[in-house]
C-alpha cells in the first residue's frame, strides 16, 4: 500500500513536471523570436519584472563607451587559447582594454596569455599576477587584484571557462545603457572541452536544464538572477555598492551583487543574448563536486524556490513511480517525460545553437540531476578551488548603506522600450 502510494506520488510528480517542461520549451521558442530583430533582456528591480528591447543599432561608431574586460584565469582549460581569441573578435567599436588576472606566475594559463598577448601587438591587454589575497573568493580576489589597472568606466567581467560571440560585448552594453539598468549579465550554455562522457553530460545540464530553467524563471517574474559568467557593471554603480571588496569572501558572489545592485535603486538585467561555458570535468567526482556547489548554494539562498524546483526532475519522479509500482500507467508517465525532455533539447538547440549533447543521453543525464538534487540535501557543505565553505554562513559580512542612484540616461538608450511580461 505504502509503495503504491508512493509510486502515484512520484508519477504526479513527473508528470507534473513534463508539463512544466513542455512550458520552459514554449517560453524559450517565445522569447527567443526576437533574436536578430533587436537586444532583448528581461529586468527585475524592487518593484517588478519587464521585458527590455533595444534596436540592434542603438549606437553609432563613435559614441560606444569605452570598457575594460577583466578576465579572471585558474590553470588552463584545453579551450582557453580559442576562449581568448573571442574576446578579440568583438563588433564593438569603442575603446576596450582586456586584463587578465592570474594568482601565481606558475599557473598553466600564463604562457598561453603571453603567447596571446604577442600575436595581439595592438589590442590593449595587460596581464596581472600576484598572490595577494582579499577574502576566501578566489575569482573576487582576482578581481579585486585587477581593478586598480583598470583605466575605462565600465567593468565587463568574464569567467577563465566562458567563450563569447562576436555581438557579446555590444549587446551587452546597449542594454547597460539603458535607462535605469545598473548591471547585466547573460544566459548561458553549456560546451562541452572535449567529446568525451562527463564534459558532455556536464555541458547537457547546464543548457537542457539550468539554461531552460533560468529563462523560464526570469520570464515569468519568478527570479532574474545575475549570472556570474559574464557581467557588465559601471564603476560608479560598482562604488556605490560597496565595490568587490564586500563580496571577497561570498561563495555566491554574483548573486550577491545582483541583489546589492538592486537593493541601490537599480535594475538588473539578464541578456538573451547566450555565452558558453566551456565543460571539463573529466570524471563523475569533479561531475558532482561542481554541481552539489550549486545546487548547495541556491538551496540556501532560495530554499523554498530550490524545494519546489523538484518538478523539474521529471524523469527522475517518473523512474521511481515505474520501480515502486510497474503498470502501462507508469510506464507511459516516463515515456511522456522522456519526450517532454527531447522537446525541451530541440527547442532549446534551435533557439540557441548550442547542441552540447545527443538526445539518447537525456534519460540518463536527468537521472543524474535527479541525484544531485537529492544529495544537496544531505550536507551544506561546498567544495571550490580547493577550499571549503558552508554554504549557508559563506555570505558577505556586514550591513552597508549604498548611495541614492544617479538613474542616468545614456547615449544610445533614448529608444529603449519596457514593456510588461505576460
């Protein structure tokens, strides 16, 4: 009776869940219409969600505001040398500066960025060692090593495994020049570095689960996160939070500055347009390490959105309905997840020319998210770079008073459009 009970449980479960999949799949196919027609963003501020657009020329060449890059590096990923030739390869005309910053003279990415650097004689890239450390957040730390070299008033800031398109850089501050934005970040997918098993089933979290999941949130009004892979914030705005030194020893430090962005007064865009994360695990131990971090972590900060997202492991519930109580019921309650899984992919890799994996993985990929899931649970402690953290203390310390915000309207805004999310 018991396990009767539980085999219903668990297949409601599912197939509440395929049919929450089924409507990730239509909000990503909706959304994404306005790739190529003009920069599109969803915004959250204190007091409500809306869908920014932007004409694709919303500049001209010689009003572009000029940027500094900072690129944060820890050891070398096999795709690092092809991830910094796309930072060079930008349609943005403005004035850019590109600093890579590195903890140690004997990191493998440092010959790369020398290398780099000399068949880039005339890009303005400056590289940045020392070991000199400022809290327990190793790539805040790097930040914070790299920002007084930085020369220009706007920050972008881009994770060592992320590789962008060429409009990246003008999408992403077309949108920061918005009226009201304070910061923008982008969507992103997973890659995998190699075409072996766990890089792949790695890169198919991140763009059939994670990516689907974040658009959905955002669009509906649920949660617009600041994804750390790629951000652009002004200096000002930066200052007037508190800098990177208040978050130096947060472990979900994007999300942290996100939140402190718009506690100030300003909105907080995240950008259609889509970076990639270069996936490296080489074995299921670095599989599950990187994936408990997160999942351990948007637990704490959000644990009743992160127990409610059980739905989302449609798959999973449905696998365990079939092994408590194995009837044609069951059965077809897994198949239809499994489908709704296959749509969710072709929709998504349609949508964002990302294919990071085969469908023929997607069961087995669904039953690992499934476990990562359930294992977050269990502890909250996170291991990253080396250290670790508890997941629910690793937080900025201290209050701070951010100053009243300027709201500026910048050049190349003025036919910004907001509208409502329906």
């Amino acid at each position: 009776m018991i396990s009767e009970l539980a085999g219903e449980l668990a297949t409601f479960i599912g197939a509440v869940g395929s049919l929450y999949c089924l409507a990730e799949a239509f909000t990503v196919h909706r959304l994404m219409r306005l790739k190529g027609v003009r920069t599109t963003a969803v915004v959250t501020t204190e007091s409500g969600t809306k869908l920014l657009t932007l004409p694709v020329h919303s500049y001209t060449g010689n009003n572009m505001p000029a940027v500094t890059i900072f690129k944060p590096l820890y050891k070398a990923p096999p795709s690092l040398r092809e991830d910094l030739e796309t930072l060079i390869w930008q349609d943005y005309t403005g004035p850019v500066e590109i600093i890579f910053g590195l903890h140690s003279q004997s990191d493998p990415a440092k010959p790369i960025v020398d290398q780099f650097r000399k068949q880039h004689p005339f890009a303005n890239i400056k590289v940045v060692v020392t070991s000199k450390e400022h809290g327990t957040n190793a790539k805040v730390t790097n930040l914070l090593n790299m920002v007084p070299h930085a020369r220009h008033p706007i920050f972008v800031v881009c994770d060592g495994d992320t590789a962008v398109r060429p409009n990246w850089l003008s999408s992403l501050i077309r949108t920061l020049e918005a009226p009201g934005i304070g910061l923008t970040s982008c969507l992103y997918g997973g890659v995998p570095e190699r075409p072996q098993f766990w890089p792949i089933m790695s890169a198919m979290g991140v763009s059939y689960s994670f990516l689907p999941n974040v658009v959905f949130a955002a669009t509906s009004g649920l949660e617009v996160p600041c994804l750390g892979a790629t951000i652009a914030i002004r200096q000002s705005t930066l200052a007037a939070v508190g800098g990177f030194e208040r978050f130096a020893s947060a472990l979900a430090d994007d999300y942290d500055l996100g939140r402190a962005v718009r506690a100030a007064g300003y909105g907080v865009a995240l950008s259609t347009s889509l970076v990639y994360h270069s996936a490296g695990e080489k074995r299921i131990s670095e599989l599950f390490a990187h994936e408990l971090r997160w999942a351990r972590t948007i637990r704490m900060i959000n644990p009743i959105g992160y127990a409610l997202s059980a739905i989302t492991y449609n798959v999973g519930f449905a696998a365990l309905g079939i092994l408590a109580d194995r009837t044609e019921l069951w059965l077809a309650a897994l198949v239809f997840a499994i489908a709704a899984r296959t749509v969710l992919q072709h929709v998504v890799d349609r949508s964002f020319a990302c294919r990071s994996g085969p469908a023929w993985l997607l069961p087995l990929r669904d039953l690992l998210s499934f476990l990562v899931f359930a294992l977050s649970f269990m502890s909250r402690k996170v291991r990253w770079g080396g250290r670790v953290f508890d997941a629910s203390t690793s937080r900025p310390a201290g209050s701070f008073r951010p100053s009243t915000p300027q709201n500026p309207r910048p050049a190349g805004a003025a036919n910004a459009r907001y509208s409502l999310l329906t």
